[in-house]
C-alpha cells in the first residue's frame, strides 16, 4: 500500500508540474510568460529544488556552490549551510531539518543550526525525493529505482 501512496505523490507532483508548466505558457499571448509574481531573491543563478517547511520558510539551494538557502517570510534568504557535492533536490521533514539529495548519489541533512551529516549515498545521483509521514525518505534514483530509507536507517555522519 505504501508503494501506491509514493506513486500517487510522485504522480500528483508531476501532474501540477506540467500544469504551472502550460499555464506560465498560456499567460500572455504569444506564448510569452506574463509575470505573476514578485521577485523573492536572486542570488542563486543555479538554484535546484524548491520546498516548504510548515511555518512558511522555502528551502533551495545553488547547484554550482553548494549552498543551502533558507528564504524567510521575515528575514529574506539566510544561508543555511553549505554540503558537500552538486544539489539536485530538497525535502524538508516536520522538525524542519531539510534533506539535500546529490548528483552523486549522497543524501544530506541539515539541521536549522545548519549542521550537516550524510544521512545515506547511493550508486547512482538523486533525483527526486519526498519525506514520508513516518519521517523516512522515499528518494528516486537517477537509473529509475525507487528507494526507501527508513528514519531509523539513517546514519548521521
């Protein structure tokens, strides 16, 4: 039953992926976006992944430099951490710790005091991830398997 329920989630967040997708493109005539937001910040030129925590703070981080931005409704973009490799992807968990998944294959976790520990590596880069309501990751790995990593399984180094 839990596959189903990882299916379904992986589903429904491709699903509202491809609608922001044709509704930025329907926007404007012309095929050109018209804007529909304001500008949170721009300092990251290759930010990945984008999440938020249950207080309202979105995660993200730079894809060159490694570094882990949090962007605060009240503070702006504080950086969180910095870990080791290239980003791919975020989730962040109920006690907001947020997990960095890399291009290879490592999984990190970093702690709102911005400490940061790999939680797991696989043999392959990380390319989507979600935290499970047992507080586990559910990762998809770069040569199609799904993984999962219970809470209990993590290892902090």
């Amino acid at each position: 039953m839990q596959g189903f329920s990882m299916f379904r989630c992986v589903l429904v967040v491709a699903m509202t992926v491809m609608l922001l997708a044709v509704s930025n493109a329907l926007a404007a005539p012309g095929g050109k976006s018209a804007p529909m937001g304001h500008v949170l910040c721009r300092v990251m030129p290759t930010a990945v992944g984008l999440v938020l925590d249950k207080r309202g703070n979105l995660y993200t981080a730079d894809r060159d430099t490694g570094c882990v931005y949090c962007l605060t409704p009240s503070s702006g973009t504080v950086l969180l951490a910095r870990v080791p490799g290239e980003p791919r992807v975020l989730a962040v968990d109920r006690l907001r710790t947020v997990y960095v998944g890399t291009g290879e294959g490592a999984v990190y976790a970093v702690s709102l005091a911005g400490e940061v520990g790999e939680v797991c590596r696989f043999g392959t880069g990380v390319v989507g991830m979600v935290v499970d309501r047992d507080g586990g990751l559910a990762v998809v790995l770069a040569n199609g398997a799904v993984m999962r990593v219970d809470r209990e399984r993590f290892r902090m180094q």
